[in-house]
C-alpha cells in the first residue's frame, strides 16, 4: 500500500478540478485501487491510502489532474505496511 499526503493552500483553481478527482476516486474505490480518501478536518490537506505499487500510482496520478493543480501539492508519497486492518 502506499499513503499519500497533500497539502492545500488558498488557490481556487484546485476546487474547480474537485469533483473530477472525487469521481476518479470513487471508481478507483469501486476497483479496489483506493482503500480510503479524505481531506483533514481542517481543509488544510488529504490523507489517500492506496493498494498499488509505485509505478501504479504514478500512472493513477497522471491521469488525474488534481495533483499538479495549483492549490494542491503531494508532500509524501510513502510506503506503508499495515499490520491491523489490512
């Protein structure tokens, strides 16, 4: 699996892609791909927990104009192994 992180600042181009992206995420949900999504409570940023390697998620994040936004930038991409809920 691999976690993703995102920071947002106040840029409001990124909310005019939003609903795309949440459409791209809800078919990756229904394939599997994506365990779980979210911003934080506080709309600084996300948390996406994916079941993909690495390669795959590149190619899910250029497919996705969401993540090279402005308003949006990826802070981690990172590796994680789940021991409980997996």
């Amino acid at each position: 699996m691999i976690a993703l992180e995102l920071a947002f600042n106040d840029d409001p181009r990124r909310l005019d892609a939003r609903p795309a992206h949440r459409a791209h995420l809800a078919r990756l949900h229904e394939q599997g791909v994506l365990v779980m999504a979210g911003p934080w409570a506080d709309d600084s940023g996300a948390l996406l927990v994916f079941r993909a390697d690495e390669a795959a998620l590149d190619e899910i994040m250029s497919t996705d104009p969401y993540y090279s936004m402005p308003g949006v930038s990826v802070v981690a991409k990172r590796a994680w192994n789940p021991i409980v809920g997996a």
